[in-house]
C-alpha cells in the first residue's frame, strides 16, 4: 500500500483565550437588503451537556432537530411518547436521543420528544414526502426497546451497534427502533433515503455475522469493512444489506443517493485490493487514502470506483442541476485548484488541512470546479446544503478562527480554541460568496446546516461559550447553563415566511432542486466524532502528513 495514510491524531490544545475581537458587524446589524445578517440565534440546553446535532427539513418547511442529551432538564413542551423496556431508565435524559421539531416562520418548538431508552450518538437524520423522520445513531445500551422486524433481538454487554428509528410525522410517537449489527462492532456514519422512502444505512463493521441480504460481498475482507443495508420504510425487513472492503481497514464516510437510485460513497481504505481503480483530484501512486465508490440501486455491484489520494471526503450531495458536490479535508500539496476569488489570502497551502470542495459529472465523474477553503489550522467542513438560488452552504469549525476568509462576515471572533463557521459558495464554478464566524470565547463546533427557500440558511451545533451571541432567543437565562448547549443560528437575508409551495406573490420558484448533507462519522472514521462536551483539548481530525507550502 502507500507511504502515505489518513490516520487520526489529537490536535495540540490550543493556547489561552484571548480578548473577544469583533471585526465585522454583530449580529442584528442591517444587511446589504436592510434584514439583519443574522436576524435569530438560540441557545437551547439544560444543566448538562447537549451534543451530535443533526437538523433535516420536512416538507411543510418544519426543521427537524435530533441530538444526544444528557439533561434531565431541557425546556420545552413536556416530553411525549414515552418507550417501553427501559427498566434500566432512572434518571431522564441520561444520554437519551431527543427529537425536536421547530417552526422557522413562528420561530417555536412545535413538539419535543425523548427516545427514553434509545441512548447513543447520533450519527443521522432524514425527512421522507410525508413527514416521517428516520434517525441513525450508534449504542451499546443493552436495554434498547427493540420493536422492528430487521432488527436483533438485544445488544450484547460492551456490544456497539447502529441504530434505526423512525417518527411519526408529528414528532409525537415512535413508530419503530431497531439494532443493526452483529457480535462485533459497528459504526454508522451516514443516513440517506432511496427513491420510494426506504432508508439506507452507511457505515462500517468488525462483525463476521452482520446481517445481510442479496449481498454483493458476503464474507468481511479485512479489520473494518464497510457496510451497506437498505432497511423496508416499514421496518419489517432488510431489502438489501452488503459488505464491502478489501484486505485492510476501510472506513465509512459520506453517503448520497444518485437521481437514478444508485449509491455513492466516500471514505478512507487502508486495503491493497479495494474495489477503486482510477484516480481522482490526485495523481499520488500506490493504493490506500480517500475513495469515492457508486454502487448500483440493487446493492450487487460496484459500478466504479476512485481513489482520491491525500484529499479525504467529509459529505456528499447529488443534485440533478449540478451534479455531484464532493468535500472533504485535504492535506494535498498539489491539490488542483484555482487561486482563491476576489483577492482573498489564498486558503490554499496555509495550514497542515484544508476543506476542499469539487464539482463532479454524474456521468464519468469528470471535474468541473474545484476549491480549496481554509486558514493556517485544521479546518472542517462538517455538513452542506444546496439552496434553490444555486448556493452551497458549508457548516464546520476551526481550531482558531484567525486568518479563516470571512468576507462580509456579520460576526467575527477570534482567541478561542475552536469557532464554528458558515460559507456560502456559488454551486457553479465554487467562489466563495460569503462567510462569517459563530461563536464565543469558548469551544463552537458548527453541525448541520439547512438552505432555507427563501435563500437563508439556518445552521446548527454546540456551544461551550457564555458569551455566544444571541438574538430573539428562545430560551431565556442568557449563557450556556450546561458544559455544553445547542445553537440554532439563521443567516441572510430575505423572506422568512417563504416555504415551500408558499412562495410570496412574483417571487420565483427554486430554480434547482434543494438537498443537505450532514456528516457524522466515528472516531476512527474519515470523519471523527467530537467530544460530547467541549474541553480544552480540540476534536481529533485525520491527517496523513504535515506540509509547508507558500501558496497555492
């Protein structure tokens, strides 16, 4: 295999908090059309720590919210649609999964419900055509009420498995939860749904007895394979479930459904004989590092396969004007991309990882647009939205916000060992439209983000910080009350009544068909978890090597 592989590390803790610099306008100053840059931001968390965020839109405009709590105290309506089997269960809230839906024109909590006994990191989330939310998450609970058909009966003690559940449309009630897994461990990193409602689950395993159906690969390969399993809406039964991987370790990473049905799927393999044979973005010799496979919608075969060298995919989309939007964190001196737009310092070369984004042919995978964004640190780009107006909004964080491009930034902070970010970028050719921080002095890690049809953006994450702007909140009492709370953020300008099929009078409809992504990966993934609650130590992030490099 290569000289040259993703592997995670810790980051050094970065140095002291200095003063709070501001050096754009704060939020609920005039924008450029007169609305406020950033006219909401909330707080939302109890006396413990809030984390894993993952936001969705279902079709009546209402955003979905689903999130690991370990407060017995959240606010809110009361908690609804109580689980049976969770004897186990003394303490509310004890790392329970908790599901909020959230009006973004009333600005209010519309239901709030806690999956007692469905305890776990929550590693994904999706609306269907009729409003039911399906979310993925790992667990090692062995009192999970386990009530669907696909599903193992119990988890086993110090057993990892992923979890499937799906919600009424009214966020009032479970409608079925179950285990996906075998003796070993396994974890999921992404959630998507195919064409008629079915949810496919992504993510990698260490189980010999996983359960499969019709797969293309019936026996692990190596440590880590990965996994592929297409789950009935109903949860009856598996449609399709797979291994896929080589003689090494492969790690999951993004996943996104092509218009046609077909399965992309991104990630790290360590194998000599993995299913890739061209190269993409790189020209680096030998095997191992990034890989983008597609697999056909029946899950027997692997349709193509490429490895992507240093550069190492974070999230997916699939859209039928754009084709297939691809970024990741790169280490790549030789990366291909152009010079940064608009005179900006050149993101490209300045620190030892950058976020890059490309512009792919569904077709023939051929690129159409690269970019590179980033400052002198590890920046990462951890979830993505196409707007109808042919925007791309990217949320993520960085160790220190100096030297992050933020042009016409509505809040910019610097001194703290993590910020979270915003950046808008045209779909078309990937210039950097807009960008701004979002945080305080403390740790901000920025989550999920959601492209509104009126062309705004709410974006959500976690906070440590007490002094995290806020405007119109929800929840009163000012700073952060646990180690670590929610932020739900919106951003632009423009209609905020404007939804769906209810566009104001002589407004154009989406020109292009909205979608969002949303990574969240394990540890020892292409994408590493977090920590649940901020610490003075920064996340863990992949990187092959370091690099010097004087531009681009």
């Amino acid at each position: 295999m290569g000289s040259t592989r993703f592997r995670p590390r810790l980051l050094a803790a970065a140095a002291a908090a200095s003063s709070l610099v501001a050096a754009g306008p704060s939020p609920g100053d005039a924008g450029p059309d007169g609305d406020p840059l950033i006219p909401f931001s909330t707080l939302y968390g109890g006396s413990s720590a809030e984390s894993d965020p993952m936001m969705a839109e279902g079709p009546d405009g209402v955003l979905w919210l689903a999130f690991t709590s370990h407060s017995p105290d959240l606010p809110g309506e009361p908690d609804q649609g109580i689980l049976p089997g969770d004897e186990e269960t003394d303490v509310a809230g004890a790392g329970d999964v908790r599901v909020l839906r959230f009006d973004p024109v009333a600005r209010e909590v519309l239901s709030s419900l806690r999956l007692e006994g469905v305890r776990g990191t929550v590693r994904g989330l999706a609306v269907d055509g009729e409003g039911n939310a399906f979310v993925l998450g790992m667990t090692t609970h062995t009192g999970f009420p386990v009530t669907a058909g696909f599903s193992r009966e119990a988890l086993e003690p110090r057993d990892r498995d992923a979890f499937l559940a799906r919600i009424h449309p009214d966020g009032s009630a479970l409608a079925w939860a179950g285990l996906l897994g075998g003796t070993g461990d396994e974890m999921p990193t992404a959630l998507a749904l195919a064409p008629g409602g079915d949810p496919v689950v992504y993510g990698m395993t260490q189980s010999d007895d996983f359960p499969l159906a019709a797969p293309l690969q019936r026996d692990r390969g190596g440590d880590y394979d990965l996994f592929l399993a297409r789950v009935a809406a109903d949860g009856t039964a598996l449609v399709h479930s797979t291994f896929i991987g080589g003689d090494g370790r492969d790690l999951a990473g993004p996943l996104a459904v092509l218009p046609g049905g077909a399965f992309l799927l991104g990630g790290e393999t360590e194998s000599s004989d993995f299913p890739a044979e061209d190269r993409l973005l790189s020209d680096r010799e030998g095997t191992g590092g990034g890989f983008l496979l597609e697999v056909d919608a029946q899950g027997r075969s692997v349709v193509r396969g490429a490895l992507l060298g240093d550069s190492l995919p974070w999230g997916l989309l699939a859209s039928s004007g754009y084709g297939i939007l691809l970024w990741g964190t790169t280490t790549d001196a030789e990366f291909p991309a152009a010079p940064p737009p608009h005179g900006m310092p050149g993101p490209a070369g300045e620190g030892s990882s950058d976020v890059f984004l490309a512009r792919l042919s569904p077709d023939d995978w051929s690129v159409g647009a690269t970019a590179l964004y980033g400052g002198p640190w590890h920046e990462r780009a951890m979830s993505a939205s196409l707007g109808s107006g042919g925007v791309l909004w990217l949320a993520g964080d960085a160790p220190d916000g100096e030297g992050l491009p933020v042009p016409g930034a509505a809040r910019a902070l610097q001194g703290s060992s993590a910020n979270a970010f915003a950046a808008a970028f045209d779909a078309e050719d990937l210039a950097l439209l807009y960008a701004t921080h979002l945080g305080g002095s403390g740790q901000d890690f920025g989550s999920t983000v959601i492209s509104a049809a009126d062309g705004t953006a709410w974006v959500a994450g976690t906070t440590g910080s007490d002094d995290f702007p806020v405007v119109d909140p929800l929840q009163e009492g000012g700073p952060s009350r646990g180690s670590s709370d929610l932020f739900l953020c919106r951003l632009g300008a423009g209609d905020p009544s404007s939804r769906p099929g209810e566009r104001p009078p002589g407004t154009a409809p989406p020109s292009r068909p909205r979608a969002s992504w949303t990574s969240r990966c394990g540890r020892r993934t292409c994408a590493p978890a977090r920590r649940a609650t901020p610490t003075p130590s920064t996340p863990e992030t992949p990187r092959s090597r370091s690099r010097s490099r004087s531009g681009p």
